[in-house]
C-alpha cells in the first residue's frame, strides 16, 4: 500500500467479492467485481434494491465488457444475489466498454430500461457501429487516432501497427447499445429502493460522467471520476484533438466538496473507501506535480511522445501507451491553453511544446 493509500478508511480491508458473489456494503448495496481483459483487470458493480411502478427487484450500476467469461459471472450472480427478483433497471455511469459493454445484453434479457446522460449515449452509439469496410474508428485506435498519436509524438512502429488496428476493438467490447435510454442529467434525483440518488455529472475522464450520491446511505457511487489507488485517466484524443480535459476534470472534483467526509465511496475499481476529501487533494497535488514536470521537461522543445517517459516510469503495453500519450498531451493543452507552452508544428509534422 502506498502512503496515499494509507490514508484512507478501507472499511472491508483486503476483503473483495468472490466471483459471482457479492458483498453487502450497506442496506439495500451489494458489491460486485467482473475481470477486464487489460492490465486493470477488474470492474466493481453495484446492485441496488429497488422497486419500479409496483414492480420489486434490482437496478444495475455499469456492467462490465461483452466477453463469456463475464456474461458467466453475471449468470452466477442472477442466479445467487437477485432473491429471485428480476432487474428493472441498468445505470451506466459512462460510456466506456467495461461501463457499458454488457447494457444491451442485460436490458434485453430482463426487459430492463437504460440510464444514462445523453453525450455519454450517443458516443456509445456512434462508436459500438459495425466496422465498414472490415474496419472502424472508434475510441483510441484506428487510422485517425494512428493519425493524432504520430502527430503527437509516436515513433515506435510496432506500437503504430497496434494502434492501426485496434480501430474495431470498441465494437468488440461494446457489440451493441440499447436503442433508447431515459436520459438524467446532472442534479437529477434517481429515486432508487426508496432513497433518494442525486446525480453527479463530471467532465474530463468522459463526455459526460454521472456518479450518484445518496445522502440517507451517505454513499458514492463515483465511477471513475475518483479512484482510492489510481489516478484517474485525463486524455486527448483524436475524436477531440484540441480538448483540454484536466481543467474540467478538476474543477469536476470540486462537486464533491460538499458532500460529507464520512461517505463511503464506491469506485469503478479498487476497494470501496472513506477520507474522500484527502483521497481529491491528493489528485490535486498529483496533477500540480506532474504540470510542474512536464512545464521542466519543455524547455527543451518536447512533444507528447516525448513527455511519456517523465509521466510514466514504467513499462507500457500499446493499449497502455495509447492513454499515456493522451494524458501527456492533456497536460500539456493545459499549460498551453495558460500560456506558459507554445506550440510548434515541425517539418515532420510533430506538434512540439516549449516553456514560454
């Protein structure tokens, strides 16, 4: 455990749900783990107790990818943790494939209805299409987004092979979307088993992000927006070439200030955990930190590519490599978009930064 880690509250220590199982994490609340096929190897789901238009059962929160290992899981878990109640309804915090990879699958099998914000849907939508052509572009791999990344810095050409054809890998984690939704938005009270769950939208990780927060549980189901162990993916990517995403992201942060510091926060990954105010400051601290490095490393001119390294001290697999050139290149838009970088397109047509 690293010293920020030690200071939060892991209310159930080391303990996670056995596959299949879930843990019951207050009243109404159970928790479940699905596996991820990349190095975060895990997604927590939430089941909630609920009843709708007279009707007992379950709402979903996120779903994990479309893989049979985890259609197997959710099997297990209808069959052990629903007290023979149906699921009514599926939330999807946003839309990326271990959030909303299995919606369509689990509101068809139960007749369910799917909620969600509407930019979070409609990316979905446009990126879960059939490849045309035998080929797709959708997320972070395909020609445009080979295209941004060598833009950016990318030399390595095994790692550009990779990136070229990963266009359909969307498509293979997230093979459908439900045709309709009902829409919340931020500020929305979802009333769920009773209970009142205030959405929360944050910007940054995703078009759209909705965490929800019940104060009668005092829980929070933040999704990705706020992680106990990692830092929450902030990057630029093709489809928004000129984003600056980690000023959103932060200033996101701060719709969690008021809510009280005993909440016991629900995470996308990691272990549920308390001392939400030190686990924000500390992705305060850590992103002042690596704007301060990244500001260090161009004065010499750098570009995106270049910046990899001084963010991440690591070995990276391509499907890592990609959401670290992202998350360079947000920091870098961010100290662009200040004032303190320029930037300059090169004869080999590599944008480069430099301190001003």
């Amino acid at each position: 455990m690293n010293p920020n880690e030690q200071r939060l509250t892991y209310p159930w220590g080391e303990t996670i749900p056995e596959p299949g199982r879930a843990i019951v994490v207050g009243d109404g609340v159970r928790w479940m783990r699905l596996p991820l096929p990349f190095a975060l190897d895990h997604i927590n789901i939430w089941l909630l107790r609920d009843e709708i238009d007279g009707r007992q059962g379950w709402t979903i929160v996120d779903t994990g990818v479309a893989r049979d290992e985890v259609r197997a899981q959710w099997e297990a878990i209808f069959e052990n943790e629903l007290d023979g109640l149906p699921v009514l309804r599926v939330v999807a915090t946003h839309m990326h494939p271990d959030h909303v990879g299995l919606a369509h699958w689990l509101c068809e099998r139960w007749g369910a209805t799917f909620w969600i914000t509407m930019t979070e849907f409609v990316t979905a939508r446009l990126w879960s299409r059939p490849p045309v052509n035998g080929t797709a572009e959708g997320g972070a791999g395909g020609n445009l987004a080979l295209a941004h990344f060598v833009r950016h810095g990318l030399v390595d050409p095994i790692a550009q092979d990779q990136i070229r054809q990963r266009g359909s890998y969307y498509p293979t984690l997230v093979p459908d979307v439900p045709a309709s939704f009902r829409r919340i938005m931020d500020g929305d009270v979802l009333t769920i088993g009773g209970r009142d769950w205030r959405v929360i939208v944050g910007y940054g990780h995703s078009p759209e992000h909705a965490s929800l927060y019940c104060d009668t549980l005092r829980m929070l189901i933040s999704g990705d927006m706020l992680l106990p162990r990692i830092s929450t993916n902030v990057s630029v990517f093709s489809f928004e070439p000129e984003a600056n995403p980690l000023p959103l992201y932060l200033k996101s942060l701060k719709r969690f200030d008021a809510l009280p510091d005993d909440t016991l926060v629900l995470p996308s990954h990691g272990r549920p955990f308390k001392n939400m105010h030190e686990r924000i400051a500390q992705q305060h601290t850590h992103h002042a930190e690596r704007l301060q490095e990244v500001l260090t490393a161009c004065r010499v001119p750098c570009s995106a590519g270049d910046i990899v390294p001084v963010m991440f001290r690591r070995k990276l697999d391509s499907h890592q490599l990609t959401f670290a050139i992202g998350e360079a290149l947000a920091h870098l838009h961010a100290l662009y978009y200040q004032g303190k970088l320029r930037r300059l397109l090169g004869d080999d047509g590599v944008f480069r930064f430099s301190a001003v």
